[in-house]
C-alpha cells in the first residue's frame, strides 16, 4: 500500500507526519510525506523555529511525484494540518490528481481546526475552507468533537446529538467518519470514546481515560485507521485496531511521564497491540 501524506512536520517530538509516517511505516505502508510545515517542535511548547510552507512547494513536490509515473500506485492521500487555505487548495488538487491515475484511491482529511477548550487555532480561513471545500470531497473524514461540532454547527453534549451531527457531515460528502475523543451524557468519567460511522452502522470504540493529552496522538489515529480501512474495507474493524495501537502508546507515554508520544519505545502496539477494544454498534 502506498500513501501520500500531506501535512505538518516537526524535528523534535512526534505531531502531524512525525506522528503518522512511522506508524504507517512499522504496518507496513509506504508513505510519501509532504510537509505544510517545517517547525523545530510542537507550538504548544510556547515557543518554535522553522516556517510554514506555501501552496507552491506543495504543488512542486507533487508534480515531482507524478514525474516519477507512480501516481497510479498511490492507494490513498491523507492530509491533516493545512496551514492556509491556498495550501488547502494544493492538497485538493493532489487528490483530483491522484484519483484521476487511480479511480480507486480515497482520500482522507482529518480537518484540523481546533479543540476543546482551545477553540480555533489554525489561520483565518482555513476553518471555513475545510467545511465548505475539503469535506465535500473527502471518502473519509477524522474530527474530534470540537471540529464535529463546528462542521455540524452546534454542540453535541448527547449521544443522539453526537450521531444527528454525524449523520449531517455525512450529508455533505464523507462516506466514513471517525470521531475522536468524544464525551457526551452516556461516555463514563474514566473513559472516552471514539465513534465511528459508515454504511454498515455506527460503532464505538470505549478506552480507559488516561492521565495524559500527548500532542500527535490524533495525528497517529487518524493515519493508522485510515490505513487499516483501506486494507480492510471495515471501519469497525480499523476504528478497533487503531484506537487499540494508539491506546497502548498513550498508556505506556503516560507512565514513563513523557511529553511526547513514545511512538519508537512503542512501537510494537501498532503491530500487534497490547489490549484490544472492540467496536461495539450503538
């Protein structure tokens, strides 16, 4: 299997494709990584060197690409943080180029737009591009619950809310959707819940809560369901296996008290994972 992943990269730590193009790796993917962003580490530490790249080098490096003659190879893109809208626009037209050397290839957007209790934090415009362009045209799509709630356009507290908001996202293209991290009135305080929904029915994947919010760890998610997706064709079966990989990773980042993801030291869960959750339809 061959992916083309698009965006963010840091040098230090694990977020964006230093999150995802290992994992993809270690099951055995060929990843192509193209970077939105080139930073020293994670914003999050308050401080950061390197820059954002522009639409330009994104639309360079994929024409490189598709000079080699292996786009028809190409099985699926995945994208995550976009950077601006123009960068957005360079990644959709990567995936029209990709699908058209490969009718079968799919493409996955995990919307990066914010978070709770952070709210928005990507630039202006970039928000409303992902609902407005990318989601349309995405086979499968990765939100967490604040960006469910933004592209559905109000709060899902409710279980029955969480799934109207599903089944509205839908409505505007994805076919798959993976929600993660979501809590609502039926998720216990000791867990947390990922969700996710296609043709078949909608299933939930129920962890243990962890004392710990590593950065990347959607990132990992995200990558590695996508994957066993489009190796599988069941999104129960790939929401299980990856909610179960990335959990082992968390628990074992939670204990050695790491601030970020031990995706080396771990590595093993995304081959075989520790403990196994399954996906229960709702």
């Amino acid at each position: 299997m061959n992916l083309l992943s698009i965006q963010s990269h840091v040098a230090y730590g694990h977020v964006g494709n230093a999150a995802a193009v290992f994992p993809l790796q270690r099951i055995g993917v060929e990843v192509w990584p193209v970077h939105t962003v080139q930073f020293s580490n994670h914003t999050g530490y308050g401080s950061h060197k390197g820059r954002a790249f522009d639409a330009a080098m994104i639309i360079n490096i994929v024409t490189g690409i598709a000079e080699r003659g292996v786009l028809g190879q190409c099985d699926g893109v995945l994208s995550g943080y976009m950077g601006s809208a123009e960068i957005g626009t360079a990644i959709l037209d990567a995936v029209a180029k990709v699908k058209a050397e490969n009718g079968k290839a799919r493409y996955c957007c995990d919307p990066v737009i914010g978070d709770v209790g952070k709210g928005i934090y990507v630039r202006a415009g970039v928000a409303e591009f992902l609902r407005e362009r990318a989601v349309p045209l995405a086979d499968v799509l990765t939100p967490n619950q604040f960006e469910l709630d933004y592209l559905c356009g109000h709060a899902t507290t409710t279980l029955r809310e969480a799934r109207a908001a599903i089944d509205a996202v839908h409505a505007a293209g994805p076919r798959v959707i993976l929600v993660t991290s979501l809590r609502t009135d039926d998720t216990p305080a000791d867990a947390v819940d990922v969700v996710v929904s296609d043709g078949s029915g909608v299933f939930r994947v129920r962890t243990p809560k962890l004392p710990i919010a590593a950065n990347g760890a959607g990132d990992a998610l995200a990558a590695l369901f996508f994957a066993h997706f489009l190796r599988t064709g069941s999104a129960a079966e790939a929401a299980a296996r990856a909610t179960s990989s990335v959990f082992g990773v968390l628990a074992r980042t939670a204990q050695a008290g790491s601030r970020e993801l031990l995706l080396i030291e771990s590595q093993d869960e995304f081959v075989n994972p520790s403990r196994m959750f399954p996906a229960e339809p709702i």
